[in-house]
C-alpha cells in the first residue's frame, strides 16, 4: 500500500548558473533521513505520487524538476530556449548545489527509468554523499539502448512506428529518427514543433498502454509539457546523455560498498531486463528484484508493493 501523501512543508527555485533555476521541494519528516528523487524522461518533471513510496514519518523527501522542465525556469517550451546548458554534468552539479543548499551530508538516491542513468552517474562521481541506491526501471542510456526503443522496439508496435517514422521528412526516414526529431522539436515554428512533440509521444505512449493497468499522465494532454519534455529527451538522447557507451559498467567499482537495490519488470519492454541483468553482474553487491507481471511503470501495485518494500528495508537498516 502507498504511504499517504504529503503536502511540501518547504518548497523555492535554487540558481544554479546558466541562467538557470531549479524548483525544489522537502515533505515528509524535515528532521528524517534525506532521500532525493530524480525524475525520468528526461524532462518528465517531478510527480506528488513519488513521494508515497517513502514513509513520511520517516523520510525527509526531497524533490527537484531537472532543467527545463516542471517548475523550473526557463522551461524547455519556450521559443528561445537554449539547451546548451542542459546536459548530464549540469544535472549532476545541480544535484550537489541543492544537497549543499538543503544542508544535506548524505542521502539515498532514488531513480526511476532515465533517472537510473542519473542517479548512477552522480553516485559514481560523489559515492561519498550517497549512503544507498534505489533504481527502478533500470536504464544506462547506451546507444544501444536508443536504438532499442526507437528502431527495434517497432517490431513490436509496426503501426505506431510506421506512424512514427512518416512523421518526419522522406529523406531522414531510413537513418536517425532521434536526430530528425530533434531538429524538429527546435524548429521555431510552433506548428511544426508541436506537432512534432506530439508525433514523439504517441509514439511512446504505444510501449507504456501495453500495460493495461498502465494510464497516462494527464500532463500528456498539454502541449507546453509535451514540447518540453520532447525537446529535452531528444536532447539527451541525440547526444547520447554525454556519456560514453560503457561508462558506468566502467566506473560501477566506484560504488563498491554502497547498498542498491534495483526493481525491474520481467516484461517492461521500455527498458529491457537485459540491461539491469548487465549491471547487476558488473556489481555483485547490487540485489537484483524481477517483477514478474509488471511492465516499465513503477505505478501498478506490484511494482508499488517492490520499491514500499525496499524503501521500508532501507529505513530499517539505517535505524539499526
């Protein structure tokens, strides 16, 4: 069962250069042990469900909306918006910046889908300011990764894909969708670059309704959310999220003696198995949670009863 939810108890918009503001919150126990949830997408923006994953009597919450996207300023659905400083290395240097503003020593980082990626990657540049991971919906983002879920992953889903693949100029067709989209998500033309965020999402939304206990957000139903949010992925993922193709499996000896905890659905076709199953066999001290009958979204009740479970674990080692 998901823990109640809370109403923030503190809440503000940190600068953290760029021109850049980032929006935070805290809920739960302010004197509890920190735990800070970074959000999937990227650009998907922080959610109030998250936070029920964690008993707030225990737990002091803490969530931010990455760059760009939720309350965070400026928002990647703005005409002008410039990208340039919206990448992996910014994110983590905010990451540090909020944890130093909050007065936060150390915390558990939680992470869901892309913010798997995220959470690996800062706890492997600052494993001393993490007492333990969390990840669900286990991602690298490797190119072989996008390559899955934007060319492989059409066998599954041929209508939705052809639809996907028509949408963007004859020429780009046969070569690199995310690219072609991403060219078209900053087309300044409003016509041409909604349209296009739209295009991107009923293309993903295809791999998420294949669970039917599955729903989309009701953010999905506005365009400045969708613009955004389908600018900043394509972003990422056009520049393979900065990272090199086998970094983090390269750098996982860093996290040596840190518990993790991974959740994954046996049948998530948005982030293969496979990937979680190559990571757990890089980092034996990892435990390694299949969920049979679930799919990519951490919202279906077994996923749910997984991460309360861990969560709950995590609380409980921590007091002994």
């Amino acid at each position: 069962m998901l823990y109640p939810d809370t109403t923030p108890f503190a809440e503000g918009l940190l600068e953290v250069g760029d021109g850049q503001q980032i929006y935070w919150m805290q809920s739960g126990n302010p004197e509890g042990w920190p735990v800070v949830v970074l959000h999937g997408g990227p650009g998907s923006g922080s959610s109030a469900g998250t936070r029920r994953y964690f008993d707030p009597h225990y737990y002091r919450i803490i969530q931010f909306d990455q760059r760009g996207c939720g309350k965070s300023l400026p928002h990647a659905s703005e005409p002008a918006i410039d990208l340039s400083a919206n990448t992996t290395w910014h994110t983590i240097a905010d990451i540090e910046l909020l944890r130093l503003r909050l007065g936060v020593e150390s915390w558990i980082v939680f992470g869901n889908s892309w913010g798997c990626t995220l959470a690996l990657a800062y706890a492997e540049t600052h494993p001393q300011r993490v007492e333990g991971l969390l990840l669900v919906g286990i991602t690298m983002t490797r190119q072989s990764e996008i390559d899955w879920l934007y060319q492989g992953l059409g066998r599954f889903f041929p209508e939705q894909w052809a639809r996907f693949r028509v949408a963007v100029p004859e020429q780009e067709r046969d070569g690199d969708l995310v690219s072609a989209y991403y060219r078209l998500l900053l087309d300044p033309d409003p016509a041409i670059h909604v349209r296009a965020a739209r295009d991107w999402h009923e293309w993903e939304s295809a791999s998420i309704l294949v669970d039917p206990r599955a729903a989309l957000s009701p953010r999905w139903s506005d365009p400045r959310y969708l613009t955004a949010r389908a600018r900043i992925i394509t972003h990422y993922f056009h520049h393979l999220a900065w990272l090199e193709e086998r970094q983090i499996l390269r750098d996982i000896h860093r996290l040596a003696g840190i518990p993790c905890t991974m959740i994954q659905g046996r049948m998530d076709l948005e982030a293969p198995l496979v990937t979680a199953w190559e990571l757990s066999q890089a980092w034996p001290g990892a435990e390694l949670v299949v969920v049979a009958n679930a799919a990519h979204s951490p919202e279906v009740a077994e996923m749910a009863t997984a991460i309360i479970r861990t969560t709950d674990a995590f609380r409980c080692d921590i007091q002994q």
